[in-house]
C-alpha cells in the first residue's frame, strides 16, 4: 500500500468477462493482489456479471465474493423498478447506503432511458440517499448528463470512459452543476488533472483504474506525478470518494 496517499479505486471489476485475457483478474483474491502490487488500499467492484447477463444474478454473486473484505465496497448495478428485476428503488438504494457502496448504470447495454419516465424512481431513491451513481460516457449523450445533473442536484454522478478532447463539454458543466466528478484515469489530457484542480477544485476528480481491463501502473502515477500538493493529491486518490461514500475520513 502506499504509504503516504491512500488510493481508493472507484472503478475495478471482479467475474469472469465474456471476452476474456489471459491471465486477466477475475477473482477477489486476484483483485487484492494486484491492488497490492499497484499501492491501492481500497476499490469499489462490480461484478462481470451483473453487466453482461444479469444484474440481480451478478449483484447477489458480488455479495458474496465481496463479503467481510474490509478493503472493498459494492457497486452494484441498478435498472429502472418497472420490471421488477431488482428491490424496490427505496429499499436498494438502502442497501446500497448501508453498504457503504455505489451504482453503476448501463442503459445503453442495457436497453432502458436515463429520463424520468423510465429511471425516476431508482435516481430519486439514490439522490434522497446520496449514493453515488457511476456512468460510462459511452452509455448516455451529454445532452442527457446535463438533463441528469440538472434533474438530481443531489445526486453524486461519477463519469467514467472519457477521453482527451472533452474540456469543452465538461467545463460548462462543471460551471454548471456541484453534483459531477470525473474519473483519472482516461481523463488524458497534459496538464489537464492540474487546470481542472485550479479551476473548479481537486475535490472534482476520483481516482479509477478500470480494473482488470487496463493496467494499475498510469492510473496511480497520473496522480502521484501530477503537479499538485499533497492535500490535492490525497483528495484526487482517495478522499473525496470516501466522503461520497460516507466513510470516514478522519
């Protein structure tokens, strides 16, 4: 572990994928090991299976792998209550909170709409219980992000799957909404961890590896050799997930 910062992973993945590496991590056992070597404390996980065949079936798997491992929480992956396929929105966002876990939505993969008339209840279950809620770019618009932000004020929305050329979408807004923080690791722009720190604050950005599709080494070194003090760098790793986590951060 790394003795100085802690580093609390908001993006790693424990099953067996349907496209699978050789040697790729697919247990918990596997996931603590390389969170070892790499100098991560903590993670949030979801489990392969709830996003390629079944969330209820993966989220119960991921219950099971996960428990009394005091190093890592639950993401679990939610769907809209219409089709019943989960726990009623107000008794799994519950779950979620006493876990001391988060969300991970996949509408497109999944095939549901991010707006009200599909989403309502699960989103305002979540924001009236401040569990954070993770999302691909690739799995929504920015138009609809912005109508999610706007909608759920007090709803913690993690982006994950960016890219390099993005500062124009995500900077207004940033400008615009308190309530969205976005993942290190693929956020490639130079010197960009570092505008977004003087700009808008350290406190909007996570740090995520994408475990086991990417390696641990740049996602930790992005932090570690960014041109920030250490109180900065302390909140980027791991801080301001924990506060979103309601874990102590004392």
């Amino acid at each position: 572990m790394n003795a100085e910062i802690e580093f609390f992973d908001c993006n790693a993945r424990i099953g067996h994928p349907t496209v699978y590496r050789e040697g790729q991590v697919t247990t918990k056992a596997e996931l603590l090991a390389e969170m070892d070597h790499a100098g991560i404390d903590c993670a949030l996980v979801y489990h392969s299976i709830a996003r390629e065949w079944c969330p209820q079936e993966g989220n119960d798997a991921l219950g099971r792998e996960l428990g009394g491992e005091a190093r890592l929480f639950p993401c679990f992956v939610g769907l809209p209550e219409a089709t019943h396929e989960l726990a009623g929105p107000d008794r799994f966002a519950e779950q979620v909170r006493e876990l001391s876990g988060a969300v991970r939505l996949f509408p497109k993969e999944h095939n549901f709409s991010l707006s009200g008339w599909s989403t309502a209840g699960i989103l305002g279950a979540l924001q009236n219980r401040r569990v954070p809620v993770i999302l691909d770019i690739s799995q929504t618009s920015w138009d609809e992000l912005s109508r999610l932000l706007g909608t759920y004020g007090d709803l913690p929305v993690i982006l994950l799957d960016t890219y390099y050329r993005l500062d124009r979408y995500l900077y207004p807004l940033w400008e615009t909404h308190d309530n969205l923080y976005l993942e290190t690791t693929t956020y490639q722009v130079f010197r960009g961890i570092e505008a977004v720190c003087e700009r808008f604050g350290p406190e909007r950005l996570v740090f995520g590896t994408n475990l086991p599709d990417l390696e641990t080494g740049g996602a930790v070194a992005q932090v570690l050799y960014a041109e920030l003090d250490e109180t900065a760098k302390a909140a980027i790793a791991g801080g301001t997930l924990k506060r979103l986590l309601g874990i102590d951060v004392a």
